[in-house]
C-alpha cells in the first residue's frame, strides 16, 4: 500500500511518545526509519519500529538516555551510549564529529552501550552533507558465521561511506555479510525463497526458506547468514569475514570490548537483542586538497564510473547511491510499504 511520508512519520513518532519517549528523541527516530523506507531500504525502515518497542518495553533501550563522553580529544573520543537509542547516540556523535574535524581535519568517535541505529548510510550522509566525508560502523546481534564456521559469530556489521561532490555524491552503505538479515525478513514477508549464498543451516548446509532462518537466528537456534562472498575461499567468503571482524574492532574493540558480539553464550542469544558499539570517522577535506578541489575529483570519478562501456546496453553502469537517490525523489511525499508492516505499526 501507499502511505503519505508525513502520515508514517506522524505514527511513528505517536509510537515512541506513547512509549515514553522524548518528542525530540522519537522525531530522529521517525525521520531515520521513514527515510530509509524512501529510499528503499525497507529492511532498516519502520519494520524495525516493533523491535524498538519491545526493547524499550524490556529494558535494554532507555528512550530518554543521552550518550555521555568517557575519553575525549580533538582526534578521538570515547562515548557510553547509556543504553540510548540509536538514532540518539548517532546524532550526538556525528554532530561531535563534524565539528572537531572542521578544527583539526579529521575525528573519530566510538560509542559502547548503545543499540540499532537503523541504516548506516543516513549517519554518513549527515557529515557529507556538512561538507566532510563520513564513515558509520556498527556491530550487531551474532548473525553471520565465519569462514569455515557453522555457529553465528559476527554481526552483518555494515560500513557506510559519504561524500559529496561539487555536483555529484557517492553513498556506500553495505553489509559484511551476504545479505542484511531484514533482506531475509522481507522475503519471508513477501512468500518468497532465499538464493543459495545467503544462509546456511547449524550443519553448514544451504538454506532457501527464510522461515528456517528468520527468526530463529536471533536467538541461536540455527546456522546464520553467510559472509559477503559466500561460504568458502574460492567464492571470497573470508573477504566478508575479514571486513565484518575489521567492523568489530573500529566499534567494539576499540569501544573497551564490553560490546563484542564473538563469544556471546546460547543463553544471551536466546535473551534477544543486546546493546551494540558504533564507529564514526569524519574527514573534513579544506585540510587536505580542498573541498573544491575534491569536489572536482569526485565528480570526476563517479562521471567515468557511470560512462564505463555496460555490459547490456539497457543497463547502465550506476554508482552507490544512485538507486536510493531515485527511489527518495520518486517517494518524497509518498512511499510504498508493505501490508504486514502498515499493520504492525497501527495494531
């Protein structure tokens, strides 16, 4: 069905204020969720705003917390989420960010004791949109297995990368794994099977109905999803592996380790979600070539990638970002969004 973006915003907000969350707290919230459904990233919209409930309901999201500072410098700093919601910890730290890598030229910030943030890419886009180049990093509930493994150990933990151009922009935001598990959730909202290379069962055997991995994996019951590049070497599988454990460290090693998702026992899975670590790295380019000058070179660089000779004529090379551009500027009044999670969110 088709849903006004105010209207779904609207409901959104009226769900966490009726929670007991902050009116400031529950718009970031909303305009987060709403805008990744405009951008047809429909796994990290409001299908996510049930979760959120519930885990305010049971204590491990504290709506009204704010992130406090533990360690901080012009270059790096260290923040306790409190148990806040994502959204909340995200806007603090990004803002933070920003400023100081307007000073000095680049900052990092590291959040522990925070929770789902949604999707990475709307965290980066806020630095480039400041006129910096922005980074998000999360880690997440064990979810994948990694190489050669049968038990979920790692995150999807994705990576977002923002930066705008003098004309053009370049929007990275990926999953380490196969597939994000919400990918998953939405086929097995919508009937459908899941490809081999997504999931596999706790034998290591691939797995094609999603009902056999949604939503037992949260809890540990089965496999988990796959490292991006699959199951093995040969199909680059310890690539993902490589990248999902690289995301752990900038978020949670570096956060102190109190949020490492390897090693959790089957009885805090079993529990449900936990609190996470993120990761924000922000480079204001007028300290190195310029933000003209980088502007330019972008510009440049995302021109020739998209004029690159296509394989199918009818299908012409895209960058990141350019599918999600489209789908925000066709729904930027109204979106579409699926009749479970319409039903969901005004049950």
């Amino acid at each position: 069905m088709r849903v006004a973006v105010d209207e779904l915003e609207a409901l959104v907000t009226e769900r966490l204020l009726g929670a007991g969350v902050p009116e400031e707290h529950s718009d970031l919230v909303a305009r987060s969720l709403v805008d990744a459904d405009q951008r047809g990233v429909s796994s990290h919209g409001t299908a996510r705003l049930p979760m959120y409930l519930e885990a305010i309901e049971n204590g491990t999201i504290d709506g009204a917390s704010l992130p406090s500072t533990s360690r901080a410098s012009d270059g790096a700093s260290l923040w306790d989420g409190n148990r806040s919601l994502g959204q909340v910890a995200a806007t603090r730290l990004m803002r933070h960010a920003v400023d100081k890598a307007r000073a000095i030229g680049a900052h990092v910030a590291v959040c522990h004791n925070t929770n789902h943030f949604g999707a990475a890419a709307y965290w980066a886009r806020l630095a480039a949109d400041e006129g910096c180049l922005g980074m998000a990093f999360t880690t997440a509930h064990p979810l994948v297995v990694p190489t050669g493994g049968t038990r979920a150990e790692l995150g999807t933990n994705p990576i977002s990368l923002a930066f705008n151009g003098s004309s053009e922009e370049y929007v990275l935001d990926m999953a380490t794994s196969a597939v994000a598990l919400g990918k998953v959730e939405v086929r097995l909202r919508e009937g459908e099977p899941i490809p081999d290379g997504w999931a596999v069962d706790a034998e290591g055997r691939p797995v094609n109905d999603p009902a056999a991995v949604y939503p037992d994996v949260l809890h540990g019951r089965v496999g988990g999803l796959l490292p991006l590049g699959g199951a093995s070497e040969t199909s680059g599988g310890h690539k993902g592996y490589g990248l999902g454990a690289m995301v752990e460290i900038l978020c949670a090693v570096l956060g102190g380790g109190g949020d490492l998702t390897p090693g959790r026992p089957l009885e805090e899975r079993r529990a449900g979600l936990w609190r996470v670590s993120h990761c924000y790295i922000v480079i204001d380019p007028e300290h190195l070539a310029g933000r003209q000058q980088t502007g330019a070179a972008l510009d440049s660089m995302v021109t020739a990638l998209r004029e690159s000779p296509p394989s199918d004529p009818a299908s012409p090379v895209i960058v990141h970002g350019d599918k999600e551009r489209k789908r925000t500027e066709a729904q930027q009044h109204e979106l579409e969004i699926n009749d479970l999670v319409w039903r969901e969110l005004t049950a």
